[in-house]
C-alpha cells in the first residue's frame, strides 16, 4: 500500500458560453444597455452582476446588452 496520498486533480475552469437568442418582435420592447467591451460579455457571460451608472433606474428585468464601439482603444492618439 502506498504512503502516498490522493491528488485531485486540478479542476478545470469551464467557459461560459453567452446564449444564443434569435431576434424577435417581443425584444424589439426591450430596454437596452450600451457597455464597452470586454464588460458586455462580462455581463452576458454571467461574470458581472453590478453595474454602476449615475442615473438611478426602477427598471428591474431582461435587458438586451449593446457591446458599443470604443475608439479610444482604435486610434487612441485622436483623443490625447
């Protein structure tokens, strides 16, 4: 018998893949969220749960999430 005892081995973190939603007519009534990257898909991965915006909102629900463009990090020397 050997002295040596069980390693588990490493556990391996899974990749949450974001869900696939066709468009339909009932999204288009939908509020949505402009957010630069990488935090959209921080926020439709699961990974983000907070987001803080200086304007208060009593909406509380589904939301669709907009990855907006940010050209600061394109031609970043435009905006020095």
């Amino acid at each position: 018998m050997s002295h040596l005892a069980a390693v588990k081995p490493p556990t391996r973190v899974t990749r949450r893949r974001s869900p696939e939603i066709r468009w339909s007519a009932a999204l288009r009534e939908l509020p949505a969220l402009s957010v630069h990257q990488p935090w959209a898909w921080l926020i439709v991965a699961g990974f983000k749960h907070i987001e803080n915006r200086s304007r208060r909102t009593h909406y509380r629900g589904p939301v669709l999430i907009h990855a907006g463009l940010n050209r600061r990090l394109i031609r970043p020397e435009v905006w020095d």
